[in-house]
C-alpha cells in the first residue's frame, strides 16, 4: 500500500434516503485503506443486521449517556429514532492514518463539519437529479410503515434541499461511476 497525502482523514457521505449511499459505501470500503465509521442508533434492528457491524444498537439511556459524555461527535433524530458517530472509533481510524467514511444524514454531516472542517464532504444526487426516483425507492424498500415512508420521504427532500453545504456532489446515475468518482475525490 503506497503513502498517500490524504491517509488519516474523514470523508463524509450525505443525501437522501433511497438514494444509493449505502451501496456506494460498500463498494468503497473493498478498498484497504477505507473503514467504515459504524453508526449508533436506538432504533430496531432488522432482520439479517448485526450488532457492531451494521449499527451499534443501543437503548435511549445508553444513546443519551453518550450525547452527554461527548462520546459522539455528531448525532441526530431521524422519524423518531436516534443515530449518532461515536468519536472513539473515528479517531482511532484516523489515528492509524487510515480514511474513516461516515455514511450520514445532512444533519449529522454540517455536525461533522463544525468539529472537522477538513473533511471532505461528498453529496450523494439521486439519479437525474430526480427525487421522483427516491421516492419510488422508499415506497419499494417494505420495511417501513407508510405513516414511516411519507415521514422519510419528506425528510429526503428536505435533505435534498440541502445539498449545496457539501463540497462536492456526485449524481448516482450509474453505480459503479458514482464509485470511481468518489475513490478519485478521496484519494486526491
């Protein structure tokens, strides 16, 4: 593995639910030298996920616990359930000069810029710029109530709205391209 002038850093990927983040993040962390920031949430797990390396599930208490030691270095709510990064992974990623990726809401990205205003910061656009396709995403997903699926598809748009905090942009429109195009921002 070659030295890089950006090892040890943050990258940040933001946009709206349905848009593709999660497969984009996959795909990024084949490569070595990314590690997947692993969120905390207190909502429930689904079916198939695993604690530690989907989320870190914790009850409210325990969420709340670590909001008031610091022990996050963002945190948000979302249709009703909290998500946060906690700070120890993130500085022992980066610590190792290794790129700590954090797949986030936009709240919890203009967090995460506060703290960190090196981070790189990447806006995820769904195809064609068309949030008509995430809409038609969330609806098709089937693991949220429709009272759920109208708050998240509200909550996308509003994000969506918000795209213009982030340093970069990248419209998914073809997967693997969207990947390329963030491997060559990151790796800069």
């Amino acid at each position: 593995m070659e030295p890089n002038a950006r090892e040890g850093h943050l990258v940040v990927i933001s946009g709206p639910s349905g848009v593709g983040k999660s497969s984009i993040c996959r795909r990024l962390v084949d490569d070595p030298r990314i590690e997947m920031s692993v969120s905390a949430t207190t909502r429930p797990r689904r079916a198939g996920e695993v604690d530690g390396k989907d989320y870190h599930f914790l009850d409210r208490d325990e969420f709340e616990r670590l909001i008031q030691t610091g022990g996050l270095i963002e945190w948000a709510e979302y249709v009703g359930h909290l998500y946060g990064t906690p700070r120890e992974q993130l500085e022992r990623t980066i610590d190792a000069g290794r790129i700590a990726l954090l797949d986030i809401d936009v709240q919890g990205g203009r967090q995460v810029m506060e703290h960190y205003p090196d981070a790189v910061t990447i806006f995820i656009d769904p195809p064609g710029g068309d949030m008509a396709v995430v809409e038609q995403r969330l609806k098709g997903r089937g693991t949220d109530s429709p009272r759920q699926q109208a708050r998240r598809i509200e909550r996308a748009r509003q994000e969506f709205q918000q795209r213009g905090f982030y340093r970069h942009r990248i419209a998914n429109d073809d997967l693997q391209t969207a990947v390329e195009d963030i491997r060559r921002i990151i790796f800069q």
